[in-house]
C-alpha cells in the first residue's frame, strides 16, 4: 500500500472511530493560543495511545497544509533516540519535548507571521492518526505612546504643575498595536478614565480632564496604560501631579512678651501649606525689614519656619510687627500674623521751660515753669529735682511742683539763676535730664548800694569807677556831673551846673571808669553813673561826692603791735 493509500486509509478510520466516541469532537476542535510577538507559544499535544499495547511512529506538527516540525520514531529505540526536523524559518526558534504520555511544542520568539492555524499530527503503528488543532492568535504590543498637552506640546517631565482649585488637561497617545489597544488612565492605581478613541495613523488616545485640584491630589501618580493582551503588562508611562498650593495658615510663635530696649530677641514665624515655599517677609510700622532673618524648611517642603533678630528701640514700642506671607503664584493672596511691640526701656527725659517761653528772655519777676518731659516704658516710679546739683526742698517758698513734672519758679529773681536737673527712674533703670541753665535776666543796678564819697585836691586827676550788677552785662553808661554850689547866684565861673562827662569815660566788660579833674570849688559835688543793657536802663543811677580834700584827722588808738632789739610796729587807726 503506498503512503498516500495508507493516509486516506487512516482518515477514514478516524471517521468511523469518531462516529463512535464522542470525545474526538473535542479532540478535534480548534484550541486557542495566544501569544505576543517575541514571547513564546506552547501547543500541547497528547501522543498516548488508545489502547495500552501500540506507541507512536511518527508526530508531524503542520502550518496551515505546510509541515514544519517533526518527530520520528519509525526507526525504533528510546525517545530520546527520534529523530527531529524543522522548517528553515523555525529550526532555531522551535522545541519539541516528548514523555511517555505526552508532547508540547514551544515556539520561542514568536513573530506576527507565525500566527493562524496549526496541527498536531500522531501517527501510531496500530491505532489510527490522531490530530490536535489549534489557532495561534499573534499580538503585536503598542510599540510606544506619547504624553501631550492640550496644545500637542509634550509633555517631557515626570510632573504636572497645576494652580490649586484649577484643571488638568492631558492627552495619551498610544502607537501601534494589533489588535487596536485599549488607553485608559489610572491614578494612584484606580481606573478613571476609559473612554479612548481610535485615530488615523494606527493610534489611539485617552484625553484625561481633571476639574478642580484639591490638595489631596498633591504628588498623585497619573498612568495611562495601553493593551491588548493579558499576556504582558500593559505600556504604560506615569506622571506625579505637582500642585502649587496657596499658603494655609501663617502664625507667630511665642508669646508677645515685653521686650527691653536695647537687647536683642529672636521671633519666629511659622508658614503652613504653601507650595512652593512660601515667601516670607517682615514689617514694622509698615516698613519691609531687610536682613537679619534665616529660614528653615521641612522635609516635605509644607512648613516653612522664619525667624527674625531685632533689636527693638524705645519708639518700638506701640509699633505693628508683622510676619507676611505669599506665594509668587497667588499674587492676591497674602497672609499675615501680627504683635503690638511692647518695648519697654529707661525713661527718656527732655527739660525745657514752657512752649509760651523764650529761655533767653526770662527777667526778674516773671513766673517760670519747667516742664520735665518724660518717656517711659513702664510708667516711672518717681521725679526728683535738683538744683545746682542739691536736691530741691519744697518748703521753699521759691518753687513749687504741678504733678511733679513741672517746677513752678513765682516771680522768679536773679538769685533763682543756676543749674536745673530732672530725674527719674522705673523698673528699667534711672535718667537724668540734660542740665537746663536758667539765666535771669534783670536792668543794671549799682553794685554798691550806698553813695561813695571820693575826696580830692584842686587840680588833682581822680579815677571813678561805676560797677553795676546786670544781665546781661551793661553795654551803655551815661555820666553826669552836678555842682555842689549850683544854686550859687554868685557863680561866675561860666561853667554848666550839670554837665556830661561821657566824653572822659572809658567802658568795657560791663564796667565804665571816668577820669575827673576838679579845677574850681564849683567842680567839687555829685558824679551820677546809669548804665544800659538790653533789658532796659538803670532805675537809680550810683551816686559819688566828690568832696576836697582837708587834712586827715590824728591818728588815734595807737600801740605797739611788735618788737624786737632793732625794730618796733606801731599799729595806730
């Protein structure tokens, strides 16, 4: 029987043991296998006998009519002894492997051209062929996808920044692929997006629309997926949304304690939620404070921590500090905590006499009020005053207190002049004012208060001196002679009862001196001296008789004061 007579022979053996046992139905009926273009396939193949005493001869596996593998025991021996045959385009790719009761044949690297229809053929030495079918379905995964924005710009960063409370628009583009794949997007693990299309150009894509950001979806991790096979894992790239969050809360820490002028504190301000940082600034009195700060910043970049040196000053206090706070994304939102300063320091002390005033024009029998001006934080304890550097009494009728910051001079006179001190003290420490000087200003007056009588001879030169007491110091005197005898009838002398003797003085420092030189007896009588200052003019003038001079009266009260062997004192008056 030739082996085309015995081939139509075994297929009709088939038919009839068919008709017979109702399992060949599944034996002959398509099995599904799946593969992807450079995996592997595996098609099983039962090669047992139906009855316990025939074994295979011969197992040929087929694509479509055309053989491509075999296994061949017609020459007898062990398993291992076949002899096995490949088709040129799968002698590196294909491997058979045989046991006593069953087969596979394993197709590595498998490319879309192997996909269709393949069989199994088992030819035994008594019992008829048996075939098994199977239909290799190939997948060719996506060969690459590709990120967008909604204006087709890629998207080449593993983050999407997005404003808070604003949309994502992004576009997944999956290429190549057969069958077509499916695109969906996941986040954080979750299916959220399915609804893909197909594109020309053998593609596919998902536009993912995210309204609203919230917080939560800070550092989400977005993945789109493209496949069509269960076999591999499906391509897939992710994104990690990156939102800009504005500032939630910004705070001073600390109490807001009283600060002492002078020392040097640290406040620290607290910034939560924003993202990026948060830019940080400092005011006082509503001026930006430059320098002076540090920041340091959580590992998550949620807390930003500012802290400030100042080295608050007595007008401090009273003033706003402010920490502000804001995020170079949400140009109108802005932040801000906020402490009245509490400075407290030494009282600071101004003496001055009182606006209505002038200090340089206070005169005898005006009343002068000195007000001790005071700055202080706490309040002061007490008020002091001195004067020339001794401690003012109040039983004196000279000066009196209004609330104890403004001393009261009545009727202030010359001898009221000298040094004025105000002092101070609270918990922060004592002060003391600046000396005020109270000059007193007054009209020329004699010093002497007494009419001085100066004796001369005829023709003898005399020296008169006119010192007053002013201030400030006379600048003007005016001299004038009266006669002794100028009611005389009889004076025929020819010379003025009264006359000015301004032309023979001289003048300076305040003090005057004229010379006088008595001629006649009518040159004998009164010399009178006024003097100016810019107060006014002398009310009285200083009165000197110039009398002749006669002959000493005898010394009297004589005795000897001292004595030796040569030498005698006598002290007489």
């Amino acid at each position: 029987m030739s082996v085309s007579e015995l081939k139509l022979f075994n297929m009709l053996l088939i038919t009839v043991f068919c008709s017979i046992v109702t399992k060949c139905i599944a034996e002959t009926s398509f099995m599904q296998v799946e593969a992807v273009v450079g995996g592997n396939a595996k098609f099983p193949c039962n090669i047992s006998s139906v009855t316990p005493d025939d074994t295979m001869a011969l197992v040929i596996w087929f694509k479509g009519e055309i053989p491509i593998y075999s296994y061949d025991l017609r020459d007898g021996g062990e398993l291992e002894d076949a002899k096995h045959w490949a088709a040129e385009d799968i002698i590196d790719r294909a491997q058979y492997t045989v046991t006593p009761a069953d087969s596979y044949l394993v197709l590595e690297s498998v490319m879309e051209a192997d996909g269709g229809q393949i069989k199994c053929r088992i030819d035994f030495y008594h019992t008829p062929t048996r075939n098994s079918f199977f239909n290799l379905t190939v997948t060719v995964p996506p060969e690459s996808m590709e990120l967008t924005d909604p204006t087709g710009r890629a998207v080449a960063i593993s983050t999407m920044p997005v404003i808070e409370g604003e949309s994502l628009q992004i576009i997944c583009l999956a290429l190549g692929g057969k069958p077509v794949p499916k695109v969906r997007w996941t986040l954080n693990e979750v299916v959220i997006d399915e609804s893909d299309e197909q594109m020309s150009g053998n593609s596919v894509r998902n536009v993912l629309v995210l309204d609203n950001l919230e917080r939560r979806h800070l550092g989400s991790q977005l993945t789109c997926q493209a496949s069509n096979t269960k076999l591999i894992p499906p391509l897939s790239t992710t994104v990690a949304i990156e939102l800009y969050l504005r500032p939630l809360e910004v705070k001073l820490l600390g109490e807001n304690l009283a600060l002492s002028a002078g020392s040097k504190y640290e406040v620290a301000c607290r910034c939560s939620g924003s993202r990026p940082p948060a830019n940080i600034t400092w005011w006082k009195g509503g001026q930006a404070l430059r320098g002076f700060t540090r920041e340091t910043m959580s590992s998550d970049g949620n807390v930003t921590l500012a802290t400030l040196t100042i080295d608050p000053q007595p007008n401090d206090s009273g003033k706003t500090l402010s920490c502000r706070t804001s995020n170079i994304h949400y140009p109108s939102v802005e932040l801000q905590d906020s402490w009245i300063l509490n400075v407290h320091f030494a009282p600071i002390i101004s003496l001055n006499v009182r606006n209505d005033t002038n200090s340089s024009r206070i005169r005898e029998g005006m009343d002068v009020y000195l007000e001790c001006r005071i700055q202080a934080n706490p309040p002061v304890d007490k008020i002091l005053w001195t004067y020339n550097g001794d401690k003012l009494n109040f039983n004196s009728s000279n000066w009196e207190t209004k609330e104890n910051q403004t001393l009261i001079l009545k009727s202030v006179s010359r001898k009221l002049s000298g040094v004025y001190t105000c002092l101070t003290s609270n918990a922060e420490g004592e002060s003391a004012s600046d000396p005020f000087v109270l000059d007193v200003k007054y009209e020329p007056s004699c010093s002497s208060k007494h009419v001085v009588v100066q004796g001369t001879a005829r023709g003898e030169e005399l020296t008169v001196a006119c010192s007053v007491e002013a201030n400030p110091p006379a600048s003007r005197f005016k001299w004038t002679f009266n006669s002794s005898s100028s009611s005389d009838s009889n004076n025929s002398s020819g010379r003025n009862a009264s006359r000015s003797l301004d032309a023979a003085a001289v003048t300076s420092g305040g003090r005057s001196v004229v010379t006088y030189r008595p001629l006649l007896e009518t040159d004998f009588g009164t010399i009178l001296c006024s003097a100016e200052n810019e107060m006014g003019i002398q009310a009285s003038p200083c009165v000197f008789q110039i009398v002749p001079a006669g002959k000493p009266d005898p010394p009297h009260n004589c005795s000897i004061a001292s004595r030796s062997h040569n030498w005698v004192q006598v002290s007489c008056s």
